[in-house]
C-alpha cells in the first residue's frame, strides 16, 4: 500500500518484482531503519526523538567530528531532506544558489559530534514586495534564544554567536523563527498561497576561535 501511495505501480500496470522489492524495502526502511544497526540505531532514535531510519546518516555525518573541519553546513535545496523538518517548502534555484522558502517556524537538525562555543551563520533574505514590512529572524536551540536580528530583501549572511552550554553531543533541532509570514496571493504577487519567511541558502555552524 505505502509503494502504491509513492506512485511506484497503479492498477492496470505491470511492475517488475525488483521494482516492488525495492520500494518495499524503502518503505520498510523509512519506518524500521536498518535491523542490522539494532539496537544501536533504536536508542539514537529514542534519545533524540527520530524514525530509527534517520540513524544511517545523522550518526555517520556529525559536525565537528574531524579536527581538521571546526564547522558542519547544511545546503539547503540541495541534499538537505534528511536535516529538515517542519516549515520548509521545496526546493529552488536562483541562478546558481540553491535553496528553501521558509515559514516560521522553519526547524533545522544540527548533528554534533561534540559541543562546543558556536557561530551560528544563516545565508538568507527576506521575503519581499512593494510596502512589505521589515523582516527579523531569531534561533533557538535547547531552551536557548538568540536575536532577533534584521533580515533584509537581498541576500546576506546573518551571524548569532553561541556559547558551548546552547549544544548538546547529538541532534540539535535549531528552529528558525521569523517575525512575519505571507502569501504572494495576499500581497497581490500571483497566485502562489504558500506562507512565506524568507529563502534560505544555508545554515552554518563554526566553532568560534575560543572554543578550538
């Protein structure tokens, strides 16, 4: 049934038993994950709240695990599904910049090897039109707030600065919250009924020089 509902076959056509397997193995991975990394990948997804399916690469890919690369980045637009949650529609090109449009809010997964005294970068800019008010974005993380700082129409790089008791050792869930959404339908801008933040590039996490 879930193969069905992704569009794999439809009544009336014939579908090969390796197309089936495959899509029933996906299926069956996205709710289980991998069985062979039980019980390891069970108590990652209790600890941080996660499908088990979300093990395989959040636990192999964690930021600041290699010395030698003090920051992790999330591209958003491009590969970023498995480090996105809630508030993000689809992916979008502007010229040669991935990236999201953003409600709010709009949640981030940040995976750290470690914790450590962090810059938060985002590249973003507002979402504008003829009259639009200004734009402000805040982060929080673990209980933690940071901002508000202005957003303008054009893109720029917004920087928060976050000291080591902010992270935790794991998945971080950073939520991006902005301080108005709209549509383009409300503000005479097309049809378009999406509610709209800003459009986001990337998010970047550095440790700051103290913290090295």
């Amino acid at each position: 049934m879930s193969a069905a509902q992704d569009g794999v076959f439809r009544l009336g056509t014939v579908v090969s038993f390796g197309d089936t397997a495959a899509a029933q193995a996906r299926a069956f991975h996205r709710w289980f994950g991998n069985p062979f990394t039980y019980p390891a990948s069970l108590l990652f997804a209790l600890r941080n709240d996660l499908p088990p399916a979300r093990y395989d690469l959040l636990s192999a890919n964690r930021f600041l695990g290699d010395p030698l690369r003090p920051y992790g980045r999330v591209d958003i637009g491009s590969d970023d599904e498995w480090l996105l949650e809630e508030g993000w529609h689809g992916p979008e090109r502007d010229g040669a910049i991935s990236f999201r449009w953003a409600a709010s809010p709009a949640i981030v997964l940040i995976p750290l090897d470690r914790t450590a005294p962090l810059t938060v970068q985002v590249r973003l800019h507002a979402f504008g039109y003829p009259g639009s008010p200004g734009q402000t974005l805040s982060l929080h993380v673990n209980g933690h707030t940071f901002g508000p700082s202005a957003v303008h129409d054009s893109w720029e790089t917004v920087e928060f600065a976050s000291g080591a008791d902010a992270w935790r050792s794991g998945v971080n869930r950073l939520r991006l919250d902005f301080g108005s959404t709209h549509t383009p339908a409300d503000v005479g801008l097309g049809a378009d009924a999406r509610p709209l933040a800003a459009a986001v590039d990337y998010v970047r996490v550095a440790v700051t020089a103290a913290g090295r």
